[in-house]
C-alpha cells in the first residue's frame, strides 16, 4: 500500500493539474465552423484586439461561423484569414463580446522532451475536456506536409479525441505551448508551437493569408557529379533537376528548363527542396533572384523574379 506521503504528494499534484485545466478553461472557446463536429479555439491577444486562433481544416465554411465563449454564451465570428500550410485560422468576434478583462492565452516557456503537458478541448456546452502526457519529440525548424513553415512541430504522448484540434498544448502552469492538430502532420497528435502561432496570425490579419514565393517548377533531388561541381567552383553533392516547368511561370520567364541542374539561388547552395523553399521567403517577392544552373555541363547564371503562390 502507498504510504501517506506518497498518496499526499499524488492528491496534490492531481489537485494542480486540475487547477490548470479550470485555468486554461477561462480562454478556450467552442467553434462551430463545420458540420456536426464542433472543435475548439483560443482566446488569443493581440496589439489590436481579441482574436480565437483555430486550427484551419475545422473550417470548412467561412461563413456562418459561430463561437461558443467559456461562459456559454454563443456568438457569430468571422473569419479573418486561413492558412492551410501551417493549419492555423483566426477568427473575429463582435467586438462586444468580450469584456475589456476577458482572460486570454498566455505564452509558456519552451519545451523539452519529458516535459508534462495537457492538451485541453472544448468541443462542447459540458466544460473542458483534457488529455495528459509527455513531450515526445520536438521537430524542426521543418515544413508540413502542406508546405508551411513551422519552428518546430510538438509531439507529445496525449490523445487528440474528436473535436480537440485547434485548442491548446499546456504546460503545468497552464500557459499556451502549443496549439493541437489533428492534420499537422501525418501522425494523429501534434502541436504547433506558439512562436508560429503568433507568427501566422499577425500575418493573417494584416494581409488575410500567408505570402509565399513561387517559381513554378517540378524538382528532384540527384546527385551532383563531383567533376561538375568542380567545374562550377561548388563543394555540395547534391543538386536539384527540374522535371517540371509550369507554362507562364516565373521559372518559365527567368529561362529555366527541363533538365537544368539548379545548384545555387541568390548564392545559397541548393541541395533539396526544402533548401530551395528556404529561398523563397515573402519578403523575397517580387524580387530578382540570381539562380545559377548547370546546362548541358556547363554553368550558366540566370535571374528570376520571385512570384506569388496563389
């Protein structure tokens, strides 16, 4: 049998894990954006206002969208902006829906594996609901599956049950780590850290979604023989061949074309995709790009306007 130490020490850390949930329960919202499954929202502060951040693929209309805050009361919320890359929505509320003091999310500290967290849901009228359990795996700087960039994806030992995607990861003071997605990734439970949450949604409420570049090219990644690597003054082994061009493209513009070996983009080595991606960044829309290929054996420097992915 336990010794009254032990049961003590467990009732009160069971005590405080019940303190964080009713904590954190103060800015966790229910979002009715789909049919017949309602999902859950943070109540999120920005320089402006109270937005509800969300995970983006519980929006499935981006009208008709209604908010059910923590004191019950339900109101119509309108979407500000989506963006699927990284599987983040904001969402705004009447802006008397809130009282000046609402509580709203509050950063924690960063994460490491074996720390305790609690992913927390409100898919519904009944309270919170809560899964418990360790940081698994913390992955990253890396891009989704969908092309977003995160700064690193949370993987933590806690069921996502239906309806938890797009409330928060805690941590045991009951501050925000993580915003929880069942679609983030090709496993069933993750997080995306609140840096990018922060990130994406002061992007999406300036300009509604998130600016990536775009040259309009099929890639895979090969080998870069050592003798042309040489050739064009390069030490890396791999490079990027183009398979694929898209009429009227950038690319296409810029006199990029199949067969071409893409080694360097604005004199960064090119060795795969995600190498090309880091290249291709917002603030570099718009802009002429030097890109240095190999052609038939031979190195030739081309220059491409960076265009917008639509």
């Amino acid at each position: 049998m336990a010794d009254k130490t032990t049961t003590s020490t467990l009732g009160a850390f069971s005590d405080q894990l019940a303190d964080v949930v009713a904590s954190a329960g103060r800015w966790i919202v229910t979002v009715a954006a789909r049919p017949r499954q309602t999902a859950t929202g943070i109540l999120w502060k920005t320089e402006n206002e109270v937005i509800v951040v969300t995970a983006d693929h519980v929006v499935e209309r981006e009208d008709d969208i209604k908010v059910v805050l923590p004191d019950g009361k339900e109101v119509k919320a309108q979407l500000i902006g989506r963006d699927p890359g990284t599987d983040l929505a904001a969402l705004r509320l009447p802006a008397d829906a809130l009282g000046a003091d609402a509580p709203t999310a509050e950063a924690g500290a960063n994460l490491r594996p074996g720390n305790l967290v609690l992913a927390i849901g409100r898919p519904g009228k009944d309270g919170p609901r809560v899964s418990f359990g360790a940081v698994s795996a913390i992955e990253g700087p890396r891009r989704s599956w969908h092309g977003g960039e995160i700064e690193g994806v949370i993987f933590a030992d806690v069921t996502l049950y239906p309806g938890f995607s797009g409330g928060p990861l805690v941590d045991l003071s009951g501050k925000l780590v993580g915003l929880n997605s069942s679609h983030l990734t090709r496993q069933n439970s993750s997080a995306i850290p609140q840096v990018t949450l922060d990130r994406v949604a002061k992007t999406l409420l300036t300009h509604g979604r998130v600016r990536r570049g775009y040259l309009g090219i099929g890639t895979q990644q090969v080998p870069l023989p050592e003798a042309l690597a040489q050739k064009a003054g390069l030490t890396q082994e791999t490079a990027l061949l183009v398979v694929n061009v898209e009429a009227g493209s950038p690319a296409e513009q810029g006199g990029l074309m199949l067969g071409d070996l893409v080694v360097l983009v604005a004199d960064q080595p090119i060795i795969d995709v995600d190498s090309l991606r880091a290249q291709l960044t917002s603030d570099k829309l718009g802009q002429t790009l030097p890109v240095r290929i190999i052609r038939g054996g031979e190195p030739q420097n081309l220059t491409i306007t960076l265009g917008e992915r639509q």
